[in-house]
C-alpha cells in the first residue's frame, strides 16, 4: 500500500474535546476513530501532481566501451551529429555526448584488446525522428552503413538502419 497524504478534519468528541489535527503518512484509517478522516492523495492525477512517493526514471546514459576514445568521439561528433558535452581530459579516456535527448559516455579501457571484445558485444539504441533524414546525414557525413544495416521497416513496428563504430558498438538508428 502507497502511503498518502491526509488532512484529519477536526472535531470535538462527546466529551468537547478536540481530536486528531493532522494525521500523515498513512493511507490506513482507523475503523474504530469516532473522527472521520478527510483524506487528500497529492498523487491523483487530479491534481497533477505525483504522489512523493512514486519515483520517475528520467532516462538511461549507456556506457560505451572504447579502445581509442578520441577516435569513438571523433565518429559519434563528426559522422553521426552528437555534441561533446564533457571529458576527463585531453587526450579523454572518459567523455559525454549528446544529441537532442539522447545522452551516450564513452569510456575508455587501457586494454585494448579487450575493448574490441566488448564493443563487438555491445549494441545500442538510438531513437530518432525523421529517420529518413538521419539516414541520409549520416551517410552524408561519411558513415558507412553496416552491410545487413540499410534502412528498412522491421516487422516489430520500427524503421531503421544500423552502423559499426570505431570499437564495433553496433548502432542502431530508429524511429
């Protein structure tokens, strides 16, 4: 049971006494309090307003491995459009990108053999609007489309296409 906000309604009891003011952090009323209880969930969407209890997952950051980071940030900024919005330092071996509402880390790892055994294990993602022009801006840039990757209609309902990067993180693109 999600607890609730609730106001108790003041009232004198048969002895003129005032009882209970306020009563919160419990959505259980007592059956056998002569007070009735008037009770106001915030978290109704009457009032628009979450409940203080409910929680909100904002999104996800996937972490990307990579053998050479500035090579996988020079890719995803020049060839797919992200913007770099941090790093560790210069040569980065951990950095921050982003576009529109996606947010990717690239995070570099000190063997590289073992990042190439990852990256071609690991696989993202990426949902886009006007995946036709998307398409077409990447290859514009220069990206090359991975050979079973052209842009196509899925029988799950997506229309997309899919790239390698520098680490061989297999990218999808889709809408």
């Amino acid at each position: 049971m999600v607890p609730t906000f609730g106001i108790r309604i003041l009232k004198n009891d048969k002895d003129g006494n005032w009882r209970r003011l306020i009563n919160a952090l419990t959505g259980e009323v007592d059956s056998s309090d002569p007070v009735p209880a008037a009770w106001i969930d915030l978290g109704d969407p009457a009032f628009g307003y979450p409940s203080v209890m409910d929680t909100i997952i904002k999104g996800a950051i996937p972490v990307l491995p990579a053998a050479d980071t500035t090579e996988s940030l020079n890719w995803w900024t020049e060839i797919c459009g992200f913007k770099e919005t941090f790093r560790d330092a210069t040569p980065p071996n951990y950095a921050g990108i982003n576009r529109g509402e996606a947010y990717l880390h690239i995070a570099g790892m000190r063997d590289k053999e073992l990042a190439r055994k990852v990256g071609d294990q690991t696989m993202v993602r990426i949902a886009v609007k006007g995946i036709e022009a998307v398409y077409a801006e990447y290859q514009k840039q220069g990206g090359k489309v991975h050979p079973n990757g052209a842009l196509q209609s899925k029988p799950w309902g997506t229309k997309e296409f899919g790239a390698i990067d520098p680490n061989g993180v297999c990218v999808t693109f889709q809408e």
